[in-house]
C-alpha cells in the first residue's frame, strides 16, 4: 500500500508538468496495474 501512496503523490506532483491527456493516460494505467496487483495478491 505504501507503493500505491508514493504513486499517488508522486502524480500529484506531476499533474502541471504533463498534457492532461497524458496525465490521464497514464493515470489509469497506473489504476489497472495497482487493481491487477491487489487482484493476483489476493
């Protein structure tokens, strides 16, 4: 979980130096990694 907090933040942080698009893009692949990951660990 820890992993998932420093992504976050680290997006956040990120939000102003990157399109909208991209950020967006980006962002739910990030989502559908973390889900994939908290889906197989289970």
């Amino acid at each position: 979980m820890l992993v998932n907090i420093i992504l976050h933040n680290f997006l956040l942080k990120s939000v102003d130096k990157i399109p909208p698009i991209i950020f967006k893009f980006n962002y739910q692949f990030l989502t559908s990694v973390i889900s994939y990951q908290l889906s197989s660990r289970t």
